[in-house]
C-alpha cells in the first residue's frame, strides 16, 4: 500500500458490495480514515485492526465478520440498534458477502499487509461433531449455550431467570392493543408463565400433575407449584440449570411439589401428566424430530391432556447455519420451523389444536430489555463470562431484537389437547375417512 493511501480508501470498494454505495453509518478504521455517508448516519463501526480482514479472507462471509466481533477487532459506537438496523436496511437486496466480496476482501488484505496463517477462531465458538439431534450431540449445543454461569444468566435476565419470550402486559391492559413497555420484565415474565398456566388449564383443579420440558432454571415449575398447587417435574440437560433450579425450588418452599430432573425427554416413559408446558425447547429439537419429540410429549398425557408448545417459528422454517454468527457461536444445531409445520405435526401425534397465538411484539421487548440488562452491568459481565462471551451475547440478542420487531421471525404458542378415550384423533396418525 502506498504511503498517501488511506485503509479507508481500499476498504471502500468491499463496503460497497457488502452494504451498498452509501451505508448510512461511519466506518472508522485502524490508521485513522474513515468513511463517512452523505446526509448523516445512525452509528459508527470501528475497524481496529487489519485481523478483521484476515477473518473476512478465511472465512468470507457472516463468520468472518462473527469472528472479527468477537474477537474485538470490530466495534460499534452509538445505539447497536440503529448501527445493525441500519446496516440491514441498505444493504442491497441481492447483496451477498460471496464470492464478489471474497474478491475484494482477498485485495484489500493483500494491499493491506493482512494475507496470513488461516488465524485461530475465538474460544467462544462451538465445533459441534456426531450426527445431528442425537443425545450426545444434543447435550454438548445445550452445555455451550446454557452452562456459562449462572450468574451471568441473572445478570442478564434479571430477577425473574427466565429465558423466554415474556408477556408485557398488566391486568387491566386489553391485549388485542399490543405490548404494554410500561409492564417491568419481571411482571411480564410472571404474566407469560400464567398465562401458560390457564392455558393448561391448571386454573381449573387444583393439583394437577405438570411437566415442565426444557424447564431452564425452575422459574415455570415454581410459578405453577406455588399459584396453582400444580405438582411438577421440570427436566433439562443443562446440568447448571438443574442445580441452580433445584435450589430455587427449596428457596420458594414448593420442594414437597416441584422435581427436577437432570433427563433428556428421549428417556421419559411410564409416566403420566394432565399438562405439559415445553417452553423455548422446541428449538432444540430438529425437524427430523418433531414427530418423535409430540409423540412422546403425546404418550405421557392423559385423556383431555393438554401441551403448550412455546417456540420460536420462521415462516417457511429455517436451519440455523453452522457458517452464521447465531448456529456457530449462540444456538449450535438450532432449528426453527414454519408454526403451519408445527401444528400439524401436533396434529399428526394425536392432538386437536385449541389456540394458536403470537407474541413477536412482545419477545422484541424482552430481549430489548435484558440487552438494557447487559449494557447496565456491563463490567461485571465481563468478570463472570470473559469479553468475547459478552460481545456474543450483545450482538446476539440486540440483532434478534430487530428480527421480531420486523417480523422476519417470530414466536408462537400453539395449545394441543388429547381427546377423550375413543375420539376420532386419539391415537397418533388416526385418520378418519370420507369415501
């Protein structure tokens, strides 16, 4: 690179195939140039050192730029919010960071002096091996996302440790009016779990048997126990989540009600429940095993038994990447189905859908608020999970928040019930005939 050439200047033709002619946000890079729209900008991104593009040559693409983020050679400054947002939005539609910006990524590293040894992924990123969704495989995705402290999952989700789509709103709100951004997170949460609850139908008996699958840190079996005398088994394969539930659990005095299980739902059988609550596990799950996991979920209910499958959706369904920043660094092997495709599997497994209902609104909220969470006690984050594990979680969770807010994923909870003993969709793929 010659001694009057900017880095600013030979990054610009690679910004312009990744994000457009005129990104409305500043680029700032290492030797001090920076690039700057006309007609003002919602951010900065910092280039800080010649590594981010040695990332970009290895690993061209959605990864590559992860990797620069998290490994601290790409910073944001000002609102992440508008920085991301703004990036999407002008980015051009057929714009692809493929084999175009792979070609000028590979020149800008060459002039810049950043062609090197393929560099070392940072720590944070999980390398998942084995077959897909099998027990094994499953509980390493579950231990890399889950078993990072439970003291950084307080921090970040306050109080209430929960880790699912809350619901703002307050007694007297009408819900068809939306979210209500007045309702604390820790209300809001209490609203979802009884919500679930009277969904269950738990409102209509006292001690019903529960079980709670994929049940995080206890919070959904602890608000069932107390409120509404529930006796629950709450399972998860997050073996910090367990302890940590367990101990709540006592804290709360429902231990005569509640157990917790270290168990795969693979390994359930014998039992019997009046409801099952499955809440941000179906995830987890795969589409190759739907059918499994809702003919299990349907085996362990009694007649008249209800499920509430609380989930995630991505209309057409999606399988999150191993290349992208969310399948290699937050939700390894993670799927998202289609909510048309979840109910009728339901269906398939023997239950007749009652109630279908999306809270996308209201998950943007929540992960607005524990993103708040985040950047509020910032140092103390660093201290429990290390910086690289806290960038992955700022950026993970403020771009998603931008998902649900433009609908380009949503969530969905989808009520099944077990007909009565005889009824025409009691058994799993009974199919009723009309010639």
């Amino acid at each position: 690179m010659g001694t009057n050439t900017s880095v600013a200047s030979v990054f610009k033709p690679l910004l312009t195939v990744a994000l457009g002619e005129n990104p409305a946000v500043r680029f700032e890079f290492w030797d001090g140039s920076s690039l700057t729209p006309e007609g003002g900008h919602s951010g900065t991104v910092v280039i800080r050192a010649k590594e981010a593009l040695t990332n970009l040559v290895w690993a061209p693409g959605e990864l590559g730029l992860a990797r620069s983020y998290v490994a601290g050679h790409l910073d944001f400054q000002g609102d992440i919010f508008n920085v991301l947002r703004a990036m999407r939005q002008t980015a051009p539609r057929d714009a692809r960071l493929g084999a175009d910006a792979a070609v000028q990524a590979l020149n800008a590293a060459r002039r810049l002096g950043a062609l090197g040894w393929k560099p070392e992924p940072p720590a944070e990123e999980a390398h998942q091996h084995g077959r897909r969704h099998t027990k094994r495989r499953d509980s390493e995705a579950i231990t890399h996302h889950y078993d990072v402290g439970n003291d950084f999952y307080e921090l970040v989700l306050g109080p209430s440790l929960t880790y699912s789509c809350a619901r703002f709103v307050s007694p007297d709100d009408d819900g068809a009016q939306g979210p209500n951004p007045a309702v604390t997170l820790e209300d809001a949460q209490a609203a979802k779990h009884d919500l679930v609850c009277r969904k269950l139908g738990l409102d209509r008996r006292p001690r019903q048997d529960l079980l709670d699958v994929g049940c995080g840190w206890g919070s959904m079996a602890i608000h069932a126990a107390t409120h509404y005398e529930a006796r629950v088994v709450g399972i998860t394969i997050s073996a910090a989540q367990a302890d940590l539930a367990r101990k709540r659990v006592a804290q709360a005095g429902v231990s005569d009600r509640v157990e917790i299980r270290l168990q795969d739902y693979r390994d359930l059988g014998g039992e019997r429940f009046d409801a099952i609550s499955s809440i941000g596990m179906f995830e987890h799950v795969g589409a190759e095993r739907t059918a499994e996991y809702f003919d299990t979920l349907r085996s362990l209910l009694r007649p008249q038994g209800r499920l509430l499958n609380h989930a995630i959706s991505s209309p057409g369904g999606s399988r999150i990447s191993a290349r992208s920043f969310i399948g290699r660094y937050v939700f390894p092997d993670g799927e998202l189905l289609d909510v048309g495709t979840t109910a009728l599997a339901m269906q398939k497994s023997g239950f007749e859908l009652r109630d279908v209902e999306a809270l996308r609104e209201h998950y943007a909220l929540t992960l607005r608020a524990w993103v708040a969470n985040l950047q509020a006690n910032w140092d103390e984050a660093v201290k429990l999970v290390g910086i690289g594990r806290a960038r992955v979680w700022l950026l993970y969770m403020a771009a998603s928040a931008l998902g649900f807010e433009d609908g380009g994923i949503g969530i969905h909870q989808v009520l099944g019930v077990v007909p009565e003993e005889g009824g025409a969709a009691a058994m799993p793929g009974n199919r009723r005939s009309w010639t």
